[in-house]
C-alpha cells in the first residue's frame, strides 16, 4: 500500500535516515524498533509529510505522494496520526477533538463521533475537557481522533511511552484489537523490543539510520542479522570462539564441524537456550553458579566459566541451584556470527 | 507562636501598613471630599478624560495586536532571511519609554520639522492651508507612539506561545487534513489566545499608565487630569477621585490578566515541547516577511536612534555637560539606591512568605505585587499625600518648637518620598524576581544543608546566597533601569531644582529644543537596552527553551495567594 525508496534526510551534520527502503501492505501492522537517536521518529515524520526528505520517493497506492517534484502536503495524505504526548487539543472538548478531521453534515460527524467512542469504550466522555480525563482515556481520545477520518494508514510515535507499565500492555492490546477491527495499516514507532514483537505483524529494526532487518517478530529473534540485531532484541549471550586448535571451539569445548565454521568469531545464544547440567563428576563442571535471582515465571542463573566469561541461563522456577555448584551448561541452539559481526547461515546444533 | 515568628509577623505588618498608606490616603481623601468635587469633574473634565483614555486605549490595543500577533506568528512559523536576528531584535523598542519616540516623531514631522520642510520643497506649498499633513500631537498620533514601543509585549507573549505550546498541536491538525492557515485560526491562534490577551492587558497598563506622551502631544487623558487638577487647579481631592477611576480601571485590567495566565498554564499542561519545523515560503514572499518584521523595527527603534544619534552628533558642543553630569548623577544615584532597597526588602518578603504562610501575610505580598500596575500619576499623589500631611501636622511644628526651623517639608520636600513611590511601584519586580530564584531551591536543600551540619545561618551563606546571586543581580539591573526610564512620579515629586536624565529630556521637549535633549534620551535608551542585551546573551545561552523575560512585566509576578 505504502512503499518508500531510499529516503534520506539530514540534519545539518546529522545523517538522520540514510536510504530507507520499504513497503507495506494494507492492513499490516510495522513497527520501527530502534534505540533513541536512531532516527525512526524522523523516518516516521517523513511518512507523514511533517518533514521533507532529502531525497527520495514515497508512494501510496502507487501515486506518489513525496519526491523530488512532488511534495504532498501533510493535511492531504489524510494519514492518522498518534502522537508520543497524545497532542488533544486542550481548548476543545473529547467530542470536539474527535471531529476536528471531520467533514460534512452536522449529525454525520456527531454520529461518526459516536461511533469511536464507543469503539473505544469511553462514551461517556464526550463532553469532558482534555485536561479532565486520565493519561490512558487521553491516548484513547487520541487514538479515535486519529481514526475518525478513516485513514487508511495510522502512524503512532511512542503512543504508549507515558503511559505506566501496567496500562501500557492493556492499552496495547485494546488498541491492536482495535485498529484490526477497523482495517488500518499501522506504522508504530518504538524503543520498547517487547511492545514491537507484540504489536507488529512485522518489525522493522532500524540503527544509525538505517534498516538493519525486516521481518516477521519471531524470525527477527531467533535469525538476528548482526550482532547488534541479537543484543538489541532480547537478551543474548556472546562467548569468544576460538581456532587455537585448527577446528571452531569456545570455552565449553568444540563446536559441530560444518563449512562456515571457520569464519565464526563469535557465538550467540539466548538465555533459554542453554540448559544446565549437573556434571558427572564434579571436576567436569565447565562453570560454576555466581548468582540466581528469582523473576515469577523464570530463575535467572548467572554462571561464570573457567575464563572468566559469564552466561545468562533462564531455568525454570522449580529448578535448585545455589551459587558455587559445579554445573554443566549445553547449549541447545546457538548462532554464529563472523568477523564482521554479520550472522553465518549456521547449523543449529549442540555444544559442549 | 514563637518569639521569632512574632517578630516575623509585626515586620510584615508594618511593611503592609507602609505600602497600603498610599491607597489609604487616597481613598480617604477622594471620600472626604464633597460631594460636589465629583459631581463637577463629571460635568466637566470626566468626559474628556474617559474618552481620550478608551480611544487610546483602543487604538494600542488593535494596534499592538495587530503587530505583536502578526511578527509573532511570522517569526514563529516560517523562515526567511534574518529570522533568528529578528526574533530577538524585534524586542528592541522596548528599550524606548513612549515619551522619547514622542519626542523624536514630534521634531520629525512637526510643521517646522524636517519632514514636512520637504514636502513643501518639493511641491511649492506655502501655508498649513496648502496642503494636509496628519497631525503628530493627537490622540491618533500618541496612539502610534504607544503602539510602537509596546508592540513587543504582545509579540514575545504570542510568538513563545505559538513556538512552545501549539507546535505538536499543530502538527496533529495538519495530520487531521487541516491546511497551514485554517490550523492557525482553529488551533495556532484559540491557544495563543490567553497569551495574547496577557500581553495586550499589560499593553493596556502601559497605555493607561503613560504619562509623557500623552502630556507631550496635549491629550487629556486620566494620567495628566490627575497632574493637571492638581497642579494646575490645586484640588487635591480632585485629583484622588480621577485616581482612583484610573485604579479601578487598572485593577479590571490585573485581573484579566491573571486569569488569562492561570487559563493558560491549565491549557499548557504535559504537552511536550518539541521545535517546530519552520516553513521556508516562496522567495517573494520571504521578502514580503522581511518586511512586515522591519516596519515595526525599523519605526520603533533603528528610526529614532538614528535620529538620536544624529541630533546629538550636531548639538554636542551647545549642550551643558555640567548639567547633563549632574542630571546623569542623580538618575544614577537614585536608580542605585532604589534598586538596594527593592532587593533587600524583596528578599525580606520572599523569605517571610518561604518562612510562614499565614494568610494576612499572603494580602501583604497581593497589595506589594500589585504596584508594577499603578500609573505613576496615581503612586506619586498617594506617597505625597500622607508624607505632606505628616509634615504639616507633625513634624514641622516640632522642628519649629525644638530647633527653630520653619517649615521644611522634610518628609515630603526630599527625595525620601520619591525612592518610597519608586519601591511602591517597583517592589513587586524586585520581588517576583527573588522570588522565583528562591522558589529554585527546594526545601530539601536547606534539610541536606542541616543534616550535614549547617545552622541556618550558615546555609544562608553558604547555599542561598550563591544560589541566589543570578536573581538578584536581575532583580537589582531591572528596578534599576525601570527607575532611569520613570518619569511622570519623578516629575511630580522631585524637589525642587532637582533634575534626572528623565525629567530633564522632558523639560527640553516641553520646550521643543528636543534636539539639545537628545543626549540624555539617548542615555535613558542605552541603559533600557541593557535588559534585553542580557535577555538575547541568556536565549543564546541557555538554547530557545529559556525566553527570559526582557521586562518585568513578561514574567508573571508571583501572586502566591493564589497558590
């Protein structure tokens, strides 16, 4: 529906977004996952036409709608928007709000007023003031002013940012369920890995400028392109890996043999993906427990390893480890990755 | 209650009573007075003054807004050639008090003045019959003045309001399918609104309050009746009825102010403050900008200095350096003395009101705060009525019976009574500024301090003071200067023979030998400019974040007995 073809836009030295290239389909939920200063906000700005791009096209259905010649105005993309601070106007009430992007006859715009409302369950703050309702009933207002037009696109900066944790994931959902029901494509902007994976039909990882991977969540987690791809969305260990002895090994011992083993520098593993083991004899044991820290649904162990180099293992909440004990760690699936940083189409396999 | 909070308190009070004496004794003395005083003011003078103050008043009013709003939003919203320049230089006529570019427009386009010398040069008029020529010295023409010097209230008020708070606003409309111009009728300007009227009240207050020119130019207005029924016509109780209406008037004025204040930190509330991408327009019209933020600049500023300047290049070897010496001392002696008395008893009342907060105290520092809004006129009359009458009933006659003196007017004949009518009209600068340095350091400061084994004295030294020292430098520098550019209560109460940079410069134009005053008009500007010099060097400094008030008058006076 949307596609974007290596947009770029600077701020003075600045290399905000450096040749983006994307598309999206309609109805499909992104979202532009990066750290703060990544430049999504921007990327997400120039979707809007709230920024002009350096260079670089972008096209709605094919038309398009930004590029050297051609600059469509913000107001007539007809895109909604969310904004980080939910942006109501404060001199307007909830109702008043809602219909801004409305034309037409009077009672059509109260009835489509309702409509939202109600779709987002808060009809009965329609006379209230921006300033009267809570942070959680704000976003809502927020999010059906943003629907009231029937964009076919919505765009939301940080939407759940100010908003407490626990609201945060309610809203989420609410809102996803939402947003399907009335058909929109949806392009989220967020630092938040858990709130991208949960929310999006598909991530888009974005780092210094640029888009680092794209894809479906659970193929960004367990395929990440580069290493910072892996410790950026989830937790990930990294061990050193070694061809001392003229075949790949780490510190808990020799990896499968296969052809791109030569290249790997380092490995990668998620901390469920380890199980610890108790050694047959005690002075087996490759690490040794430092540290467990209860979490609810997990147990946090932290071991250290003959070299010094520490891994992070989640085991389950019954599991009974104390800090000192031998263990055996073996890793059920692992990533390799070369010198460069960049993933090796390697086999999943076992070590140690 | 303790000893010291005692002593605390009858402190207080005894400031409360000196400061409300003003307004008592003119309340007193307009209700003694007979009847009739009133009812002949109305079938005389009344009329006139009314009429003359709203129409000026009005005139400002539509005047200042068109303009402040105008440059506001232009410098807000779109880029063009100079923009970051104009942005702060735009504040520069606030440097000019309305009697100076009274002055220099007077000589300017006066019969006999250059202008209309041209003009009839160039087309063979003789006579003022020959031809039409709008007439400086009306209630049109101090309209123009006024307009000029106080457009940059409303402009910095409109222009921070539509940088700060509207700029995401603005974005979610655009996102709402609303063009740039219909944004700026349905969200820009409904927001600026309570700014906008904050800036245009205090306009109000400056129009209502300005003496010189209106004097200058022969408009009878509130401001010169008051002068003239009691200078002129020697009728006291006349002259305390027509200030108080002009209190009245004033204190309407106040209190929209306040409340356009409070509507607008409700409406400003957790909106994030991000810049906003200004627009670049077409070429021409960039110029067009350019423009419409240079006519204002140009006419309220760079104009009269020019012409300033060129005036005092020309007269300088006819002007008494003496005279302008000794005229230069007073100002700065009294400015200096002041500004002392303004900080230390500014710094009295905020650490009073930091210490206790009973509710009397509260009235205390309301009536203190209310004095930046009383015109000049009326302050000078209230100091001057209980300090003469003091001399009068009580001082003289015991100066006469102890030491043989015969009357002295010790009280009200000496610039004692002027430095009290400048800390009646400028204390609540001195105040709002300390205040708001004091209000910086938060109580867990002092506790730190003590827990770490500092007595109170020692963390007044020792944490208060450095912290402090930022604002009452500013507070000292704006009372400072505000005393320099007084004019109407110095003129009304300076002993005799005594002149100041103000009075003189007056003194001159009054007499139209304007050009030989241009030297003390263009010192009075110099040191108006020193405040926004320091406004421009602490924008640069402290990133466009911090718009630091050029004027005491920008920056909302603390009015803690409503918090």
């Amino acid at each position: 529906m949307i596609r974007c073809e290596s947009l770029f836009k600077s701020y003075g030295a600045v290399q905000a977004v450096q040749g983006v290239n994307f598309e999206v389909a309609s109805q499909e939920f992104i979202a532009i996952l990066g750290p703060s200063g990544c430049g999504k906000s921007t990327l997400l700005r120039l979707v809007a036409g709230l920024e002009e791009p350096d260079a670089g096209h972008l096209y709605l259905r094919g038309q398009e709608i930004s590029g050297p010649r051609q600059l469509v105005p913000p107001e007539n993309r007809r895109f909604g928007m969310v904004f980080q601070d939910f942006a109501l106007f404060p001199h307007m009430s909830v109702s008043a709000n809602i219909a801004y992007g409305l034309s037409g006859a009077r009672s059509e715009k109260q009835a489509r007023v309702q409509e939202l409302l109600t779709l987002v369950g808060l009809p009965h703050l329609a006379d209230k003031m921006p300033h009267m309702i809570s942070g959680g009933e704000q976003q809502r207002i927020a999010v059906a002013r943003a629907l009231a037009p029937r964009p076919q696109l919505i765009l939301m900066d940080e939407p759940f940012s100010n908003l407490d944790y626990q609201l945060r994931v309610q809203l989420r959902r609410d809102i996803r369920r939402i947003l399907k029901q009335e058909g929109v494509a949806a392009l989220l902007v967020t630092h938040d890995q858990t709130e991208a994976i949960t929310f999006s039909d598909r991530v888009f990882l974005m780092y210094a400028g640029e888009l680092v991977q794209t894809g479906v969540p659970e193929v960004v987690y367990r395929h990440p392109k580069n290493l910072w791809a892996a410790s950026f969305v989830g937790e990930a260990n990294f061990l050193e890996v070694s061809h001392a002895s003229g075949s790949p090994e780490t510190s808990l011992g020799p990896l499968g043999a296969s052809g791109v083993g030569s290249l790997a520098r380092r490995l990668m593993v998620r901390p469920e993906e380890i199980r610890l083991e108790v050694p047959s004899r005690a002075e087996d044991a490759r690490a040794v427990v430092r540290e467990v820290e209860f979490s609810g649904p997990v147990k946090v162990v932290e071991i250290e390893m003959k070299d010094g180099q520490r891994l992070s293992v989640h085991t389950s909440p019954q599991s009974n480890w104390n800090p000192g004990e031998g263990v055996t760690p073996v890793l059920d699936r692992y990533l390799l990755f070369d010198a460069s940083g960049t993933l090796l189409e390697s086999p999943t396999g076992a070590a140690g | 209650m303790s000893h010291r909070s005692f002593r605390w308190s009858a402190l207080l009070a005894l400031l409360a009573l000196l400061f409300s004496l003003p307004f008592l004794a003119l309340i007193g003395l307009a209700v003694q007075a007979e009847q009739t005083v009133w009812g002949h003011l109305w079938q005389t003078v009344m009329p006139g003054y009314l009429f003359n103050s709203l129409h000026l008043a009005l005139l400002v009013g539509l005047g200042t807004l068109l303009l402040g709003v105008g440059s506001g939003w232009l410098v807000a919203m779109y880029d063009f050639p100079g923009r970051r320049w104009f942005e702060w230089a735009l504040l520069l006529p606030l440097a000019y008090p309305g009697y100076i570019v009274a002055m220099v427009y007077m000589e300017l386009l006066d019969y006999a003045g250059p202008v209309q010398r041209t003009l009839r040069g160039w087309f063979g008029w003789k006579t003022p019959r020959d031809y039409w020529f709008p007439e400086v010295a009306s209630v049109g023409g101090a309209g123009v003045m006024l307009t000029l010097v106080l457009y940059p209230y409303v402009y910095l008020l409109a222009r921070t309001a539509f940088q700060q708070q509207a700029g995401v606003l603005l974005e979610a409309s655009r996102m709402l399918g609303r063009s740039r111009r219909s944004s700026f009728w349905r969200v820009g300007l409904p927001l600026a609104r309570p700014a906008i009227i904050v800036g245009v009240s205090l306009v109000l207050m400056e129009t209502l309050a300005d003496f010189g020119t209106v004097q200058l130019f022969a408009v009878q207005t509130f401001t010169t009746g008051i002068y003239h029924t009691w200078f002129g016509t020697n009728n006291p109780s006349g002259a305390a009825q027509l200030a108080l209406s002009l209190l009245a008037c004033v204190v309407l004025l106040v209190a929209l102010e306040r409340h356009s204040r409070k509507l607008q930190k409700s409406q400003s509330r957790n909106l994030v403050v991000r810049p906003f991408p200004r627009r670049v327009p077409a070429r021409p019209k960039q110029w067009l900008a350019v423009l419409a933020c240079l006519a204002p600049l140009s006419l309220g500023f760079l104009l009269p200095s020019a012409m300033l300047l060129m005036w005092t290049w020309q007269s300088f070897a006819r002007v008494h350096l003496d005279a302008f010496a000794e005229d230069a001392l007073h100002s700065l002696l009294l400015a200096a003395f002041a500004a002392g008395c303004a900080v230390l008893l500014g710094l009295f009342l905020s650490y009073g009101l930091r210490l206790k907060t009973q509710r009397s105290l509260r009235w205390v520092v309301r009536l203190v705060s209310l004095g930046y809004a009383i015109p000049g006129p009326v302050v000078a009359l209230g100091v001057l009525l209980p300090f003469s009458w003091l001399d009068r009933e009580w001082l003289n006659p015991q100066l006469e019976a102890w030491l043989g003196w015969k009357a002295t007017y010790l009280l009200s004949g000496t610039v004692l009574v002027l430095l009290f009518a400048y800390l009646v009209r400028f204390l609540s600068l001195a105040f709002g500024t300390v205040e708001a340095g004091l209000n910086g350091i938060t109580p867990g400061m002092d506790e730190a301090s003590r827990m770490l084994g500092r007595n109170s004295r020692q963390t007044l030294r020792e944490i208060h003071l450095p912290l402090l020292r930022r604002s009452i430098l500013t507070a000292s520098l704006l009372v400072f200067v505000d005393v320099m550019k007084e004019l109407p209560a110095t003129l009304m109460l300076r002993p005799f023979n005594f002149g100041t940079l103000a009075t003189r410069a007056f003194g001159y134009a009054a007499e139209e030998r304007l050009q030989q005053a241009s030297l003390w008009c263009l010192t009075i500007v110099a040191f108006g400019l020193v405040p926004l010099v320091l406004t421009n060097w602490k924008m640069r400094s402290a990133s466009e974040r911090a718009t630091a008030p050029p004027s005491h008058r920008l920056s909302p006076v603390a009015d803690p007995a409503e918090s």
